[in-house]
C-alpha cells in the first residue's frame, strides 16, 4: 500500500508523517486568456506551453480550476469531488493523455476558497498528490468529442444527485458530501492501542492522502479515543477504509479500527482541536481554543522555519526510536508557542507542572509510580516553598502529553491534581551542599521503567485510570483471599476480583472508585509476594 509503512520490528515509533509521501507546493500557471476548448489541447506544441506557464506568476482569481499530475486511472466523478465541498462545478473538461483537467465553479468566491483550501492541504486522489492552482481563463468551453461526452455525463449525473439532495432537504444549498459511490461518506474510527496521541491534525493529515476531507470530530467514548471524519465523497471514504483499517499509525500502538457511519453529514460548530471545519474557516473557537487561521498559521510558520523546533532528544531505549525531527504533536506545539497561540505556551517540553497536591501525603516516589503508568518518569521535584505543586519530567514530550491527557483532573489523597505543560525544559537536580529534604529525586537508571523493553505488551495496554486493576506477575501460592486482602489495606474497599482463566498469574481486582484504585495501583505496584515476584499493576479498560 502506497505510503503505508509496514510494521517490520515492534519497537520502533513513527511518526504519522512517515506514513505519507512529501507534500509539493502549488506553483501557478498561466495559459491564454481565451477559453480552452477540448481541441485546443491536441496538438503538439503543449508540452511548450505548460514549460511557458510554469515560469509565469500572477494569476488573479478565475472560477476556473487547473489540475495536474492525475493518476491513469482517475475518474471524471472523483475529480469532480474535488470541487464540490466549496461549489457547484458548472464545466469540466478531462485531459486524461495529459493527466490533466479543469473545472468551473458556479463563482470566483467557490474557486477561490478552493484555492485557498488546497494551498494549506495537498488534495490525494487515488493515493497520489495533485496540483491546483487557478487557470487565467475566465470560462471553459467544451466540445462533443468522444473524449468528453464521458466528463459531460458524470457532470450532469452529479448535478442530478445535488439537486435531488436540495430537494429532499427543501434548501438551497447542495450536501457538500455526495455520495457518488453507494457508500457513505463519512468514516468512524476508533484508535485502538492509543500508547501516543492521536490528534485530530494527525488524522487529517493522514486520511487526505485518499481524498479531500472536510470535517473532523474527535471524541472519547467507552474509554476510546475515536473520530468521525467525512470526506467530499463516498469512494474517497472506501478507499481510505480499504486502506487504513487495521493500520498502525505508530509501530505496534495506535490501530486504527475503521467503518462507516449512518451518517451523511457532520454538523461542526466550532474549529479547534477537538473538531474542525475544513471548508468553514470563520468559525469560532469556542472554549478559548486556537481558531483554523492560527493553526494554519503555526503550520506554515513551522515549516519556513523548521529549525527552530528540532528538539533536543537523547539517544532513547525501548520502542521510543530517536528523532531527528520533533514528533507531530511537538511540531505542532512549538510551532503555536512560537508565533504566541493562547494554551500551546511551552508544550513541545516533556516537563509538566502538577498543581493541586496534597503536601501531606504526596512524595516523589508516589508520582513516579503514577506518572510511570503513562511513561518512563526522569525526574520529579516537589517545589521546596510550594509543596502542594510538583514537576515532573518524562522520557519525551509525547509520553508528557500522555500522561496530562489522562491524569489531569484525576484525584490524588482526596484532592484533584491539575495537569499542565511546565514552561521549564528539564527538572534540576539540587546542587551539592543545596538544601532539598529528598524532595528532587533522579529516576533515569529505575529498574521500574514500565516501556524499556522493546515490543513490551505494556505497549499495548494503555488505559486511562479506572476502577478496575490489572495484576500480574502473580506466584502460585498466592489466593484470591490474599490479595483482596493486601487491597483493602490501602484504605479502598474490594468490590470485585477474578482470577485468568487461562493464566492464573493475571488477575481483574475492582475497587469502589477510580480514586482507590489509584491510590492501591501507586501504594502496590512492584509490592513484594515472595517467591521472587514483585507485583505489576496497571489500569485496565475491563470490568467484572
């Protein structure tokens, strides 16, 4: 599958930009200024004109669309697709010799937010890159070739479908979302595995490689990371489902589960990182989120000035391979941080700030425990004058991430910790003769670390905090009584337990409340049962 890394070796991260082809950028062309006709293409002296226009700059807004480098194989209807998001397509003529086409839109308004659209995203149609830029001409004018009765046909059968669609829903607006292959085009995915993040910019930017996509909804749901995402067409939504489903977007994590929906359309009111309107970027951010312009303007700074955001990352062990460039997610953020986006200030660290802290109770070690669920933990330093805040720094900024999206607003020693990104890089070890009271602990060379050994299954047994544990490492000798025992006495109340059928060192232990759970997972995990078997503990998505 074009652009789809396979998994070779279980341990190694990649980035969701590994999995497609670099993107090129649009360069204008410019044609003469009277209207091409079929005809006007077949003689021999193309290939002169087109090396003529590639040199040219200038073009002003005309509602005619040049398209170039189509595949072979490309259908009249899926070129169509690409201009029905933003317009109704009036003309379209095919240049299948030359992989080429133009269409016009019913205004300059549609061509331009078209044009201004696929100049921030590269348009994919059957998996490969396509060029847009506008044509000088002002209209097209076709003929009754053989060559393009066939674009006439599929133009006219669109036109039928939208206006049976206006009709249906008594508007005078098409449903941008035709479904021009029986299917629908919108997608529900699940992300399964989720060990890094999965934004919704990482899912735009790999499902536009099989079309153009048009609106994002990112939700959490049964304990799920998962998304509704519609395409401009049905066969741009089957094809990227034939291609995607079951892929890893990061090596052996982040499996993608994909089908489609019962829905024909998605309603999005708001542009920011949980949902995103592609062809609407006026909307508000609502909830003080970065608004469309500001993300597209920390994308494109990022890329002018990608050096700026080349992190420091040391050689790493495990499943986490080392980065020449910063992940997605960092890119992202330190891009946003840069040209000062509200609530990206110093994201792209792998340090977070926790807040809210009991003083009485909390220790560096209790952290470490918790934090370490999510990630290996380096560092954790208890503020020596602020001792309900702490920092705590992970392996790498996507492991910090991870770990705020999961913890924050969790309860810890009977208050709610708050989960931010710390605007220090690192966590400082007190200097010699320094009084510090053991509050500053290095954990880098912990034999604890839950993801040091390549192709770990805890890789792929990530789970937000629940009431539910997992145990495991569990010797023959020890009962169901034990156990149950050993849980009542961190201060929680057993609800529940079972046992593996198939594997009796694994057992399900439920307590009455997620703050329990976290609390004996913190107090148990790597707890003595003699035997030479230490106690593992983690969250688990199941329930008895």
């Amino acid at each position: 599958m074009d652009g789809i890394v396979q998994d070779i070796t279980v341990g190694t991260k990649r980035g969701s930009d590994e999995l497609l082809s670099a993107c090129a950028t649009n360069g204008p062309f410019i044609m003469s200024n009277s209207a091409p006709s079929a005809g006007e293409y077949t003689n021999g002296n193309d290939s002169k004109k087109f090396k003529g226009e590639n040199r040219t700059s200038g073009i002003g807004p005309s509602r005619v669309i040049h398209i170039r480098k189509l595949p072979n194989d490309v259908t009249e209807a899926e070129v169509i697709s690409l201009g029905l998001p933003f317009g109704k397509v009036t003309n379209l003529l095919m240049l299948k010799g030359k992989n080429q086409a133009f269409i016009e839109m019913n205004n300059e308004e549609a061509a331009n937010t078209m044009v201004s659209y696929y100049n921030t995203v590269t348009p994919y149609l059957r998996s490969h890159p396509i060029y847009i830029q506008y044509s000088n001409h002002k209209e097209l004018k076709t003929d009754n070739s053989p060559n393009q009765a066939r674009a006439q046909a599929a133009l006219q059968a669109v036109n039928a479908v939208q206006t049976a669609n206006m009709a249906i829903a008594g508007t005078g607006v098409p449903d941008t979302a035709v479904n021009l292959s029986g299917q629908s085009p919108v997608l529900r995915i699940i992300v399964e595995n989720l060990f890094y993040p999965v934004t919704l910019d990482v899912l735009h930017q790999i499902f536009s490689k099989f079309g153009t996509v048009l609106k994002i909804i990112t939700f959490t749901k049964n304990n799920q990371f998962q998304a509704l995402l519609q395409y401009a067409d049905g066969s741009s939504a089957q094809h990227a489902k034939l291609a995607l489903d079951g892929q890893n977007i990061y090596n052996a994590c982040c499996t993608l589960r994909i089908d489609f929906s019962k829905l024909t359309s998605l309603n999005v009111k708001y542009n920011n990182d949980k949902s995103r309107d592609y062809t609407r970027p006026d909307l508000p951010s609502g909830d003080n989120q970065p608004t469309l312009d500001q993300t597209m303007a920390a994308a494109f700074d990022f890329l002018q000035h990608p050096s700026d955001y080349c992190l420091s990352v040391p050689g790493v062990h495990g499943a986490l391979a080392p980065l020449g460039m910063p992940s997605a997610a960092a890119a992202a953020a330190a891009a946003a941080s840069r040209i000062g986006i509200p609530g990206f200030a110093s994201a792209a660290n792998a340090v977070l700030l926790i807040s809210n802290l009991n003083p009485e109770r909390v220790t560096p070690q209790c952290l470490f425990i918790l934090f370490g669920v999510y990630g290996d933990v380096q560092r954790v330093k208890i503020l020596f004058n602020k001792k309900e805040n702490a920092l705590v720094q992970m392996f790498d900024c996507t492991q910090a991430q991870l770990a705020m999206s999961h913890l924050n607003g969790q309860r810890l020693h009977g208050k709610t910790m708050r989960v931010t990104m710390s605007k220090h890089q690192t966590v400082q070890l007190p200097r010699e003769g320094q009084e510090d009271q053991g509050l500053t602990k290095d954990y880098s060379s912990s034999p604890l670390h839950r993801f040091k050994k390549p192709g770990s299954k805890n890789f792929q047994n990530i789970f937000p905090p629940s009431a539910t544990l997992h145990l495991s490492n569990i010797p023959p000798s020890i009962t169901e009584e034990d156990l149950k025992l050993l849980f009542s006495s961190t201060s929680g109340m057993v609800k529940a337990f079972k046992f593996f059928q198939k594997d009796r060192k694994m057992a399900l232990i439920q307590m009455s409340s997620v703050e329990e759970a976290i609390q004996a997972l913190i107090d148990l995990h790597n707890h003595d049962l003699g035997e030479n078997h230490h106690l593992r503990v983690s969250f688990s998505k199941s329930t008895i």
